[in-house]
C-alpha cells in the first residue's frame, strides 16, 4: 500500500481471492457514468437506460416512514424481519396468490436484488449450474459469476415472442443443474410467461429435482389484459418454488433497497443468516414503510403502471416508424425492447450512436446475454413529452 499527499492507495499488484476477479457491477451503471459525464458537459440527455421510476413514492408511504422514525424506530429489526411486515407479506401472498405462507417461510431483504445473490449462495455450490433466461437480467448471470456457479442460457427469441419453451428447459438440464431462474413479466423483453408454461416447466422441475427462483418484481405491472400467474401456487413455496419480490418498482421505491423472499422454511432461514452476516437486519423503519405500501391506497399504484402501459404502446408504436427499427409491445414490466438489426448496427454502436449523436441513453441488449446482440432497451420511465422527443430525433437520424 503507497500513500499519497491526502488519501492511502492500493497497488495494483494486491492479490484478491479468486472469485473477486469474477465480479462486476451492473452495466446500466456504467452506462450512467457516461450519461452523466455528458451531462455535467452541458448535453441534454433523454434518460431510457435505467429502469428507475419517474414517479416519487407515493405519499402514505413516505409518510410512514416519517411516523415510524418520529416514533423511535431507529434501532435494530430481527434479521429475517419485523412481524409486522412479514405479517403484511403473508397477507398480500393469499390475496394476490390465493396461498398463505408461514412467517418463517418469508424473508425481508435489502432490495429484491439480494434475493438472487442470496439464493444462489444458499442452493447451488461452486461449479454447478443455474438455468438463466437469455436475454435476461444482467444479476442473474453477475451472482452466479460471484458464487463461481455456472450460469446455463435458456435461449429465447423474438419470433416467438421471447417466451420460455418447457422444451428447451428440459434439454439444458443437466447432473450439476441446481437451479431455474424464471421472469415474469421479463426484464427486458416484457414478455409474459402463461400459466400453462409455467405448470410444465414445475413439472420438469419436480421430476428432475431442480430449485425454481420465480422473480415477480414487475408482478404488478401488466398490460393489454394479461394476467399473470406464479409457479408458487403450485407447492405454496413449501418444496422448491422461492418467490423473489419487492418495492422499487410498482411503487416507485428504488432508493429505499427493500425485498422479500419467500420459500421452503430452511432454506428461507440460511437466507436470513446470511442476511444477518452481511448487513444485519433491514431498517425497522423501512419496512414499516413497506407495511403501509402493501396495506395502504392503491390508487396511485394503479395510475403509475396505466400512465406505464401508455408510455409502452406510444414508445413501441413510435419506433417501428423509424426506419430499421422493428417492436412489439410488451406484455408487462417497464421496457420495450427494439430490434435494431435493420440499421446495420450492433447493440453497443446503436446505443452509442444515439447517445452521442441524438442525446438519448439506451442500453445495448447484448448487456442481456447473447440473444440479446441486436436488440435495445428502452425503459418506459419517461415522460410522453420526452418520448416523442427522443422518437422525432431518431426519426431524423435514420429516415433520411
């Protein structure tokens, strides 16, 4: 270790453990950086390439969070947490999935992100595998790097629809196969998986004795009438289904970091161990918070994801109006994810290209996994306004 005039630094030649040269941090952060550099430069720059939502979080919620602090709740929360919001989390479970999970079946997370990380840690030892969709959400594949677990690709593709095949789950499955991760609806293909796909793909599961982590974050948050249905319902978390769910998204929590998980009570209990290693417990507070968004008013969740599902159909509509751009709209979530094949460029140079030359942040679908090359996503987290600003820019670069 060298120091210099005002702080202490690292030499390069440190020698880390092995599987710290495995981890990377998400790249919709990086891509932020260059974002903001441009920013902090003057550019005006028309923000798609988060899934960060525009809305603040609704009143009530906040509100809680202000009694609860006033009142004293600044201290410790058991590390698997409060009660009460467990209590919250039980009864949100049978309203929306018809089943009610014991208390020591639910987990309270710092974010929904953990949940991934956490159960692979729990489930999967190094150098077995983990079924991911492809394209899919840049975690999956970054926790199974940092477990030193390997991530096997579910390929999916947009001629039909980006939805999972039972088929091709049942032809990756292999001796070392521990685990299958499922999204619905996807991030960020926005694509919903039906019910009778989800009942075979359990199936497969149950006969071959596989681990099956359901990521519901965007749960809420349908479009065009479809409906959406959890594998959970089919052993009540009980046996092999962990339910990974959170805040950030329906009800606009990005910054307060709070998941769930729910499944079989011993796995469920590691989970929460770990939890306690890591970072104790989540804040009392922020759960309290968490009580009021499950228990609380739901009107302004429901104008959010309908101003959503509008931000979508305008978004994808537009696009397929630019020339070599191909869309559909998707089923749910907060994204439309374009075909750029037609403009001859690749994921990285079109979302460099339109940065650059249009002032709008995109990010690259091959940042998604391999099937992703030649495709873009666009998080429907901005304004109409900025919308149709971003789509006449682009019309005027690539319609001549």
């Amino acid at each position: 270790m060298k120091s210099s005039s005002n702080f202490l630094v690292w030499d390069s030649s440190v020698k880390l453990a092995d599987l710290a040269e495995h981890i990377d941090g998400q790249p919709m952060f990086k891509i932020l950086e260059r974002v903001q550099e441009l920013e902090r430069a003057g550019r005006e720059i028309i923000h798609f390439e988060l899934g960060e939502p525009d809305f603040d979080t609704p009143e009530h919620i906040v509100d809680a969070c202000v009694s609860s602090l006033r009142s004293g709740n600044t201290h410790y929360a058991p590390s698997s947490g409060l009660h009460s919001f467990k209590e919250a989390i039980i009864s949100a479970t049978e309203a929306s999935r018809g089943f009610r999970p014991d208390a020591n079946q639910v987990a309270v997370t710092p974010g929904a992100n953990a949940v991934v990380y956490l159960a692979m840690k729990c489930l999967v030892n190094p150098g077995d595998e983990v079924l991911v969709p492809d394209p899919g959400f840049p975690t999956y594949y970054l926790a199974a790097q940092a477990c030193g677990v390997k991530a096997v690709a579910l390929n999916l593709d947009k001629e039909n629809r980006f939805a999972l095949d039972p088929a091709e789950v049942e032809n990756k499955i292999t001796s070392k196969t521990r685990l299958l991760i499922l999204n619905s609806p996807s991030n960020p293909t926005g694509a919903v998986i039906s019910r009778s796909s989800i009942e075979k793909i359990y199936e497969i599961c149950e006969k071959r004795d596989i681990f099956l982590l359901s990521d519901e974050i965007y749960a809420r948050m349908l479009f065009s009438g479809k409906t959406f249905f959890s594998p959970s319902v089919l052993d009540k978390c009980q046996s092999r289904t962990i339910v990974l769910n959170g805040f950030s998204k329906a009800f606009a929590m990005t910054g307060w970091r709070l998941g769930v998980a729910i499944g079989p009570s011993e796995l469920i209990n590691k989970m929460s161990l770990l939890v306690s290693t890591i970072v104790s417990c989540v804040p009392p507070f922020i759960q309290e918070a968490g009580v009021a968004a499950i228990g609380g008013p739901q009107d302004s969740i429901v104008k959010m994801i309908a101003e959503y599902s509008k931000r979508a159909h305008m978004l994808a509509n537009g696009l397929n109006e630019v020339k070599g751009i191909q869309c559909e709209v998707p089923d749910g979530a907060i994204y439309v994810f374009a075909d750029i094949r037609g403009t001859g460029l690749s994921s990285e140079n079109f979302s460099r290209v339109i940065l650059e030359d249009c002032g709008i942040a995109v990010t690259p679908g091959n940042f998604f996994g391999a099937n992703g090359e030649g495709f873009v996503r666009f998080s429907v987290v901005t304004g109409r306004t900025q919308i149709e600003k971003a789509l006449e820019s682009l019309r005027g670069k690539f319609n001549g």
